[in-house]
C-alpha cells in the first residue's frame, strides 16, 4: 500500500506503508524512516503522516 506524501525539496514521494519503521518529527516536517537506515523527509506535520499511514494500513473497510 502506497502513501504520497511531499518531500522537503517539493517532489512527490510515494512510500510502502507496510514498511515504515519510525515517524518522528523534526524541524523540516516529519521524518519517516525504513529498515536498513533509509529515510525521508517530508513537509506534511507528524499528525498528517501518521494518520494517512494508519488509514491506508486498515484498508478501505477501516
């Protein structure tokens, strides 16, 4: 399940839900990290990420 979110240099970035290990707020937005040291950051607030994640991650029935 895929999650669009923008990124700080303004392209839009599409992430794997399912694989998103740690969102954590920083001074930029919202950093949200994935096994083996990635990361991105993305301009939407940590509210906004962690929602948008936790929907697409219940499916259309939740």
């Amino acid at each position: 399940m895929l999650v669009t979110f923008t990124s700080t240099d303004r392209v839009e970035t599409a992430i794997n839900a399912a694989q998103v290990s740690f969102v954590t707020p920083v001074s930029d937005g919202t950093r949200i990290r994935f096994g083996e040291g990635r990361s991105v950051t993305v301009i939407e607030p940590l509210a906004e990420v962690v929602e948008l994640l936790n929907r697409t991650l219940r499916g259309p029935e939740g």
